[in-house]
C-alpha cells in the first residue's frame, strides 16, 4: 500500500530536484542555457554526431538517479542522517520510518521515477538501477 506522506516526498524530490537537473543539462547541451560555462559545454559538443549528443541527454538521467540513489541510501544507513517532511496537512514525518527502502522507492514500474518525473523512467543505456 503506497503511503501518501512518501509519495508526496517522492514527487517533490521527482519534479523539484531530478527533473531541474535533467532539464537544466538538457538545455545545455541543447544551447539553451545563457551562462558562460554552459556556452562553452555546448560548443564543446558541436563537434558530436547528434546520435552522441542524444545520448549524452540520456546519460543526464542516469547520473542524477544515481546521485538520489546515493543520497537516499545514505539516509537509511547512516542513523545521524534524517529527513524530516512536513505535509501540507500540518504533520511532520519521518521519511526513512515510513519506507521499507528508500532508494527503492525510486524504482520499479510504481516508483517515483516512473508516477511523477515528467522524463519518466529512461532505459539504462544497458545497465540495472545502482
């Protein structure tokens, strides 16, 4: 049964960090971005095939899943590290006492990734969750 305090957690966490940050190199690679370090990343890859820098995107998705995969896993084995949430209905929970595994709940066909990330779940150019 989905929990709906750590399914609000999971979307905040898909749509305010993943998907900013897949969005954010996307624009990069795509010349959107206006930064002087993002400008010379793109021009950096002008030289590509537009194959290789479709997949370089692709890559973006996995790098920050492993990033979250981390984070999350972080906070179920270290007991000095929490996360606390405060629902919009006043209460304040535990994440890590509410899930039977944190970095799981990213993953799988009802996980985060795939309910809320508006990039969905990617196919891992080959490879298995972290």
């Amino acid at each position: 049964m989905k929990n709906r305090e750590l399914d609000s957690f999971g979307e905040i966490l898909m749509l305010q960090v993943r998907d900013r940050a897949i969005n954010q190199w996307i624009g990069i690679v795509e010349g959107r971005m206006k930064s002087p370090h993002s400008r010379e990343i793109f021009e950096r890859l002008q030289h590509l095939e537009f194959e290789d820098r479709d997949y370089i995107k692709q890559l973006f998705s996995e790098v920050v899943d492993t990033t979250l995969d981390f984070m999350l896993s972080l906070v179920e084995e270290k007991s000095s590290v929490d996360i606390t949430f405060h629902t919009k209905s006043g209460n304040t929970v535990n994440i890590m006492n509410i899930s039977d595994g944190l970095a799981g709940e990213l993953y799988a066909d009802d996980g985060w990734i795939s309910r809320f990330s508006k990039f969905g779940d990617i196919e891992r150019c080959g490879h298995s969750p972290p």
